[in-house]
C-alpha cells in the first residue's frame, strides 16, 4: 500500500518535471537556433517537443552512448550521433542556442565535466534545461533513518537487493532493473542536491540559474503544487535552468 502512494506521487512529479522542462526548451529556441539533447536515446523528447511546437528536423541535435538507439533514431532522419557524454562532447564551442539533458545527469560518471562542456559548446545567451532527481529529499532522509538506500541513488549494482524491497523502487513497473548489467542504463551514480547544482552553475559561469522542485514527498498528491513552491529545496526531482 505504501508503495502504491508514492508510486502514485512519482508519477504525478515526473509529469509535472517533465512537462515544465519541454517548455523551457520550447521558450528557448524562441529566436531559432540548434538544440542539443544530451542522452537523446532514439530521438523520443524530439516528438515530445514537437507535439507543443513545430521543430525543424534540422535544428535537432543528440548524443546517445547506446548505438542500438542511435540507429534507431538515424532511421527516423534524426540528427543523433554516438558519443559518451562524461567525456568531450564533440562539437565546437558556441555551437548550440539550447543544450538540454532530461534524467541524464544522475546516470554519468563525470557530471561536473559535462556540466562545463555543456557550458562550452553553448552559444552566448544560450541556455541549459536540466531534469534530475535531488538527494536532499526528506523521503531519503526517512530511508536513511531507517537503515535503507536512497531510492534515488546512488545505490549497490544489485537486482536482488531491489526484489527483497531492501531499496524502494518508485518509478513504473515498465523500467525494469538493471544495475547488473554490462552497461546500466537505468543505475544512478551520482545525486546532486538542489542547493549544490545551482551553486557548482553559478561557480562555472552561468547566470540566471533558477530551479523548480517537483516531488515533496510524503505530503499527498493535492497539496504537492503549495509545497513545491514553498519548499523546492527538498522535492524528489527538479528542473534547473541556466544561462551563458
């Protein structure tokens, strides 16, 4: 039963995370100009893109470290290339009007380096939309009380730790477990806090750095959008944005 509950808040908060993040990207490209999408899988944000707004398949731009996906997304005539995003991303500077990274963040080995290169190949006034989970959340500090793993991570490589419910797993029954793989795709390494992405922005020159929290978990799902706004430092996912 508990479980359900924040099943039914997770998705409620990704909803919301996501459906904010799509306009900011949408708000930025006001005045044209290419967009990145860092983790572009097989190109899926670009149709969720445009079903707000018209995009242009040649403004489109991805990265994705899963060749199976690039070509899948190649096939569609989307613009995605393989690369790894904890390396340098290959693009020259100045490059991109928008570069956007939606649940990516938290999967890399190198976030603060990509954090840079994402500022690098931004063109002046460019802007960076970033979605990924926080840490400081009181539903980790609860799990953390009661002797358990953060269910954001980051977390052991074990499947059978998540089957004994030894970790607590929110999100849809659709994403299956995966952290005993070769290559995870769904394993959190790393989990900023809300007031330590903003800061670590700010330190590698960006400005109008803004946030927005999504997810302040237990309180039920009707008072989310008062405590949200109240409280953003402490939600289960947020939204940041910044400019060059």
């Amino acid at each position: 039963m508990l479980q359900k509950y924040f099943k039914s808040l997770y998705k409620r908060t990704m909803d919301e995370a996501y459906s904010l993040a799509h306009k900011e990207i949408i708000c930025s490209l006001g005045n044209g100009g290419d967009m990145l999408d860092c983790g572009a899988h097989y190109g899926e944000k670009f149709y969720s893109l445009n079903r707000i707004k018209d995009i242009d398949h040649s403004s489109y731009h991805g990265i994705e470290w899963n060749m199976e996906a690039v070509l899948k997304a190649q096939e569609n005539n989307l613009n995605v290339i393989q690369g790894d995003l904890n390396n340098k991303l290959p693009f020259e500077s100045n490059r991109f009007q928008c570069v956007f990274g939606l649940s990516v963040l938290e999967h890399l080995i190198n976030p603060c380096n990509h954090l840079k290169e994402c500022h690098r190949v931004l063109n002046k006034g460019g802007k960076l939309i970033l979605l990924t989970p926080n840490i400081s959340t009181f539903f980790t500090i609860i799990l953390l009380l009661l002797g358990k793993m953060p269910s954001s991570g980051p977390h052991p490589d074990s499947d059978i730790l998540l089957k004994n419910e030894e970790l607590i797993k929110v999100s849809h029954d659709c994403i299956q477990p995966d952290s005993e793989s070769d290559t995870p795709i769904h394993r959190h390494l790393i989990v900023f806090s809300y007031r330590v992405l903003i800061g670590y922005l700010k330190m590698i020159g960006f400005s109008e750095v803004k946030g927005s929290g999504f997810g302040l978990y237990p309180f039920p799902k009707f008072t989310q959008p008062f405590f949200e706004k109240l409280d953003p430092y402490h939600c289960h996912q947020m939204v940041i944005t910044a400019r060059k």
